[in-house]
C-alpha cells in the first residue's frame, strides 16, 4: 500500500515513521521541508509539494493544525485534492470541526475519492509509540479499507458517518476540560478546608472519583508543575467548537459553557502555553488563593 | 483488640462481618436490631443499646446515615460516649459534614479517647470485598492504632487532621458529580451530532478522558438503565454539603455548584431514588431530547 502523508510536525512525523517501520511505502511532505527530512532516513520519499506527494498513493494521511490549513493543503492552490488517483482513500487524521470534516468527505466523493475523519487522543507520547485512540467517522468500506494504516498507529473504533470522528474528539475534548475543573475544585477545596490535598489525591485514585485525569492533572496541580502536555490554548480553542457545535444543535452544554469560559480567561491572563492542568490556578486566584 | 460497631445496615453489616473474621472481637448494634442478628453466626455479640455494645472496647466504629445521627447514637440519652472506656479510640466510618467531625473529635478528647472521621468510598461491593477506599482524618498516632481495624475493610489513607477525612469524601463526591455531568454531555453530544454514543464512550476508553465514570456510569447513560448504584438523593445531600462548606470558607466552586443545582432539579422532577448517571436524563430534557 502507497501511502503519503502531510504534515510531519510534531504527531506525523512519528506517525510516518511507524507507517514506514511497518513496511508500508511513504512519501511524506511538510510546508517546512526540515522537519520532513529526518524521515527520509527510514526510506520514506520526501516530496516538495502536496500534490506531487499524493501523486499514485492509494491513501493520503493529513495532520495538520485545523480546518483551515486542510482546506488549503486538499484544495487550495496546488493542493492535493486535484493530483489524487481515482479512488484514493482520504484520512484526515486532524482535529477541525465536524461540519468541515463533513464538507470535505462531500467534496471527495464529487471525486471519486473515500473519506474519513480520524482524530486521534494521545499527544506526542501516543503517537511515538504508536498507541493513539483513533476515533474515525465514514463509510464501514473506508473504515475497513484504513486498516492496515491504522494498525501501526494506535487503536482505531468507527464512531459513525463522516463527521463523526471530529464530533468523538469533542466530547474527547468535554470530557478531558470538565473533568480538570472537577479535580481543580476537589483539590482546591480540600486545600482550603485543612485537608493534605496530596493525600487526598492518593485516597480517591482506585475508587469511583479516578480517572486519568486526577492520576496526570491532579499530581501537576499538587505539585503546581504546568509544563505540557496539552496546552490552554488548545483547550479553549476546542472548547469554543464544542460550545459552537451545541448551540447549533441547538443543545445547552452547562458544564461545557463553563469550563469554555474558565479556559478563556485563563487564556486572557496570558497563560495559554501552559498546561491545560492549569485551570487549577484560574479557579485558585478567583478565591485569592493562588 | 475489642471493637464495636454501631450500625450494621448496608455498609456496616458486611463490614462488621469482615472484622469477625479477620479474628477480631466484634460486638454489633443496630436500631433496627433485626439487621444485627445474623452477624451473631460470625461470633459476634449483638447489643441491645450503644452504651452496652461499647462497653469495654479498645475501639468503637460508627456507620450511621447522618451527622444527627451519629450525634445522637454518641452523645445522645443512652448514647456510647459516656460508656467508653478510658483512652478507647472512636472511629466513624459515616458520611456527615467536617465540622460535625471536628466537634465530635473535641468532645471525645475532653473524655480522653480518641477519634478518626474515616469515610468510605467503594459502596456495598466494596464493603463486602473488604476494598473499600478509606479517607481518615485525625492525628497519625490514631491513624496507626486503627490499621488493624482498617487492614480487613480497605484500603485507608491518612489525609491530615480530624475533618479531613469527611472534606476527602466530599472532594470525592464533587468529582464524581462534576464527571458524571462532563461525560453525559459528551454522550449527548455525541448522541445529536450524528454519532454512535456507545461507540464514542469505547472509542474515548483507555485515552485522557478515561475514568470510572466513563466506563461505569457512561455504560448507564448509553444503555439507559440508572438503577442505583450511588442515589441521586445522595448526590445531592453530598453536593449541598460542598457547597456549604466552600461558602463557609468564602470559596467560589462555579462546577460544583452548577452540579448541585442539576442534581437537585433531577431529584425534584421525582427521581431521587434513581442512579446520579441519571443527571444525563436532565440534561437530555432540558434539550427536549429524553
């Protein structure tokens, strides 16, 4: 299987050397060339432009940093939208609004082309070791067909039509920036109350109140170590397309309008480069407690 | 070691069952005394009022439904307290506000016997497995004259001074009613944006929105079956205690507040008696989607 991927920044560049060590043929390319050569070592093709790289593959893998860059990279001027083969398979395995992603597997069938949206969760780590939760919305075909791509990647479920995948990597997203606010407040309020908010930590991790992110998150917020992991700035950009979502759907999200507005005030103090663990200190300055 | 343990209902009975036979000298009390009788087949001694049942016990463990409760079952007419022997060590297990704790840690002092608040988590599975998750709040030398009482029951944590214990639990409670709110909207947006809620809830399994909740109550919420399980009339005592005790400490908790003002509104539609997974009902009503 022919494979090119675009984008080979900080999660495709791992990405495309797992697809390479699992024997699959890969042509890669990246708006600064750089950061695609290392892969040329691993015998993967490093080509100058999109549309030569998706040139004879029988399917294109895109990471890039949101809708607006795969609307430029598949379609824009040069893009590869236009050098595919006839029924190549699209896997768009970055994080952009389902409303796009759903756009896009419309404008890839007008061409003969299979589409899915795979997001995935797992960050740098997962992607290096090849262990990222892949959440993909299509056709069951195309999912069937994206196989032996996702196999070197990490663990792939088909959440639905296209859309799908993107719409899992929000509620991916609601989860993960709720839940930060719940271990904020429990932390915060033990703290205030007399409690060792690491003790407490420990006690909760194996009952009911566990989860990943008191195991990760809670420890930064008890050691105050911000350092990403995930970034403010990315939460509150993803929190803002769920709460964009919902309204749309005409749902009321409450608990994701505000953790929406918590990150963004974070934000707004000039704090986006943290972690998103962060919002601990947002909600511990509000009761003058930082 | 001589321990009583004054009531032996859901929790306290397979509780007081485990300490028998881990070979420790059990005498039992219950209101209701029915619920004591068959823990007698384990050896234990069942008492006809709490001053007898604690009558020369090296340690008295409550479980009870309340602060009042335990008030009352301590301090009350006919209550343990004035039967305790000199330097005895009271250990309540129960679920009540931290400043009841710390009221009553003074008054046993004043009689020259020790006290740990040390509720649970891990509910009546956990009780009869003997896998409890203990929060204790109290000096560390009570702490360490209760491990043979805590090593049958659980797993215990020494979370700071008396209180802390009951603000562990109730920083538990928080996070398990803040993520139940976080994954039933992830389920609902999932749910209206088109894709398989049961595929997103397996899909988001094992990645950084991964909790019990997830994997427990997200199972409820997907199957719509809430039977308890933790009540939602529970949550909402819990949530209210939270509230209370953050505006006591002048602190600002918007999560937890918004979760007890769901959870209330949930018990006052009628359903109480339901599992908390149940908040995924209110949210999904208030969306014209139940």
């Amino acid at each position: 299987m022919r494979v090119a991927l675009l984008g080979t920044g900080i999660m495709g560049a791992p990405m495309a050397a797992n697809l390479a060590r699992a024997g699959l043929a890969v042509t890669v390319w990246n708006r600064t060339a750089d950061k695609a050569k290392p892969l040329a070592d691993l015998g993967a093709i490093v080509a100058p432009d999109p549309a030569s790289a998706v040139a004879g593959a029988d399917a294109v893998i895109t990471m890039l940093a949101d809708g607006p860059t795969v609307d430029a990279v598949l379609f824009g001027p040069g893009g590869a939208a236009a050098a595919l083969k006839d029924g190549a398979l699209v896997v768009d395995m970055s994080s952009i609004p389902p409303a796009t992603a759903k756009a896009h597997a419309a404008r890839l069938a007008e061409r003969g082309c299979g589409y899915l949206d795979a997001p995935v969760s797992g960050g740098e780590v997962g992607a290096k070791a090849g262990t990222l939760a892949i959440m993909a919305g299509g056709t069951a075909a195309d999912f069937a067909r994206a196989a032996p791509l996702f196999a070197p990647l990490g663990k792939a479920t088909h959440v639905g039509p296209a859309g799908s995948g993107q719409v899992a990597k929000l509620a991916n997203q609601a989860i993960v920036g709720i839940t930060i606010g719940a271990v904020a407040e429990a932390l915060l309020l033990a703290e205030a109350a007399g409690a060792d908010p690491a003790a407490v930590r420990q006690a909760l991790m194996g009952g009911f109140a566990d989860s990943r992110i008191l195991q990760v998150h809670g420890n930064r917020m008890v050691e105050r170590t911000f350092v990403p992991g995930g970034k403010v700035s990315t939460q509150v950009k993803d929190m803002a397309t769920i709460v964009g979502v919902a309204r749309d759907l005409g749902l009321e999200l409450p608990f994701s309008e505000l953790g929406s507005a918590l990150f963004a005030a974070l934000e707004a103090r000039g704090e986006g480069l943290r972690d998103h663990s962060a919002l601990f200190l947002e909600l511990a300055r509000r009761n003058g407690r930082a």
